[in-house]
C-alpha cells in the first residue's frame, strides 16, 4: 500500500483518518484539498506531509495561482514538522529556477523511500540486539512514502529475519498508535503488543523494553528534537530506565537553521479533540490544553538515526558535520 502517489492529474492519498475502520482514498486535484487534507490529518506524518506540500504548491501554481502565496498557505497547514516547508520550498526554488515543481514533488516520492530504506538498515546495526522495541505514534508506510522512519528500523530487523516485536503507545488524543501503527504491523506480521500512554514508564521500569524509538518532526541544529506529545514522557522514563532512547528521522526533518528546541513552533489543536463527544465525554466547555508535539532535549538522546548516517552526542557538531 502507497500512502499517497501521484495520479497523472491528481495527489491520491489514503485517508489516515479512517484507518483502521476502511481504506478510503482521496484524489486532491488542487491545493486548497491538499492544505485541508493536511491541516485536518487526512494526510499526516512529518514525511508524508513534506511530500504532499510539494504537491500542493505545484498543483496552486499549475492553476494559475500566486505562487509566493501559495507556498505560505501550504506551509501554514501545520507549524511543526519542517518537512513540510522543506518540500514547499523545494518546489518553488525549482519553480523559480525554470523548472516544473511537479518534478520535484515526483522526485520526493522516490527520495523518501530511499531514505527510509537507509534509515532501517542504519537503524538496524545502530540497534542490534535490541529486540523489544518501544514506538510512540506512527512513523511507518502510512508516514513516509517508504517503509517508515522509527518503524522503518523495525521492517529492516524483521526483513533480516532478526526477533522484532513492537510496543505501540496508543497516542492520545488521535490515536496514532492504536489505530495506524497497530494496524500497520498487524498487516507485516510482526508482532505488536499496545499500551496506553499513561502505562509506557511502566513498560521501561519492569525491564519490558530493549530501546525505544520515535520519529521526529523538527530536530534543532542542536539536536532538541520535536515529535509526537508524549515523546518527552518516554525519554525521561528511558533515561530513567537505563534504556536507550533513539529518534529516526529523514534528514528533511533536520532543521540547522533552529537553534535550539525553544524554538520550534508547536502546533495546539482544538479542544474536541480530547473531549470527543457521546457517553464519556467530559463537560462542554471544559478548558482543554492539547499540544500536538513536544520537545525532548538532546541530552535524553541515545542515537539519531538518518540516511546519512547516525548521529551521536554532541548532536550539534554532528549535525553541522552531515548538513555540508
Ligand atoms: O500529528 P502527526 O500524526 O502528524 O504526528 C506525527 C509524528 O509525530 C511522527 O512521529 C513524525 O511526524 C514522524 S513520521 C515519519
């Protein structure tokens, strides 16, 4: 399965909102269906939004449309995961250069699952021996246009015939986890066991967890990485445990020209999405806070795994290192 491919006329994607239940697919033919499909999650997941961004600015400027605006309002879909202003920003400088962006949103498909293939085999001797891997979120084949960043790494293991098993933390409040990654792995066969939030400290105390690994959607020139609320959680709980805490992440997630964590933008989201409605819901109008990243300093982190290579402490040098 794709995640999202390009039709010829159209950017068809996988509505990740109604996975488990049924797969529907979406065919965004311009960039006003591209920005919503992002904004509302159809289409999430650091990699695969960088991806549709590029689509998005080129279908704009392919009708007609002011490109600079364009790219401001494909870029405004979400705040946190710099994917996304990377793909716009390639598309457009390939506009300006004369190119077709349409080419450039083609040619991210293809790098992206080059990437991901990468980062499992890095991630895959970078973490040898870890079998009993702790995941928050969904970093995998509805993520990426490959086979996963942070899941990635556990399709390597699992394709190099090495023991495997996945902790999925549920991912409140849209259920990431329990509903995308389980169904994901479910599917390849390889074993998956999930946990709510609230239970993953206790998971990483009993001795239940070999390492965990996460996805990222911005990595500060300094390594403060920002990734899925409750990331934090998890580190300080790992760190805690003595259990390695490792990020994956496509380079396009790295962003050199943030300094550090304090300055990445994180997204808040609105309030219904921890009420929900029906029984068990809590009042109407309870004040709600739901941010949908945190940051985790670097000093949390064991590893971080790219395509170019796994980065380690201090992650700044390292950075600066792999970004020439
Ligand atoms: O709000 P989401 O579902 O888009 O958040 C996704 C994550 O936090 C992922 O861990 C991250 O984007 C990496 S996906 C390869």
């Amino acid at each position: 399965m794709e995640s999202i491919a390009w039709t010829g006329a159209a950017l068809r994607v996988v509505d990740q909102r109604r996975v488990p239940d049924e797969t529907v697919l979406l065919d965004l033919a311009d960039v006003d269906a591209v920005v919503e499909a992002i904004a509302t999650l159809a289409v999430r997941g650091a990699n695969v939004i960088g991806t549709a961004g590029a689509f998005g600015y080129a279908l704009g400027v392919r009708a007609g449309l002011d490109p600079v605006d364009v790219a401001a309002r494909v870029v405004a879909a979400r705040p946190t995961a710099v994917n996304l202003r990377v793909g716009v920003d390639l598309a457009h400088a390939a506009r300006l250069a004369g190119d077709d962006p349409l080419d450039v949103a083609v040619r991210l498909l293809e790098e992206d699952r080059a990437a991901c293939a990468a980062i499992g085999e890095l991630g895959r001797a970078a973490l040898a021996g870890a079998s009993r891997i702790l995941t928050h979120c969904n970093t995998g084949v509805l993520a990426t246009t490959g086979r996963g960043t942070a899941l990635g790494i556990v399709y390597a293991k699992a394709a190099a015939g090495e023991p495997v098993e996945v902790l999925a933390t549920e991912t409140r409040p849209l259920r990431q986890g329990a509903r995308l990654t389980v169904w994901e792995l479910q599917q390849a066969g390889i074993p998956v066991t999930l946990l709510v939030d609230s239970a993953a400290a206790a998971a990483l105390a009993t001795g239940r967890v070999d390492a965990v690994v996460v996805g990222a959607d911005r990595i500060a020139a300094n390594g403060d990485t920002a990734n899925k609320i409750g990331t934090l959680a998890l580190a300080i709980a790992a760190r805690h445990a003595g259990v390695p805490f490792y990020v994956a992440a496509t380079w396009n997630a790295v962003d050199p020209g943030t300094p550090t964590g304090a300055a990445i933008p994180i997204e808040e989201r609105d309030a219904s999405e921890v009420l929900g409605t029906g029984p068990g819901a809590p009042a109407a109008g309870t004040a709600v806070w739901n941010p949908a990243f945190d940051v985790t300093p670097a000093d949390l982190v064991t590893g971080i795994v790219t395509e170019r290579g796994v980065l380690r402490a201090p992650f700044g040098p390292a950075i600066a290192e792999l970004a020439r």
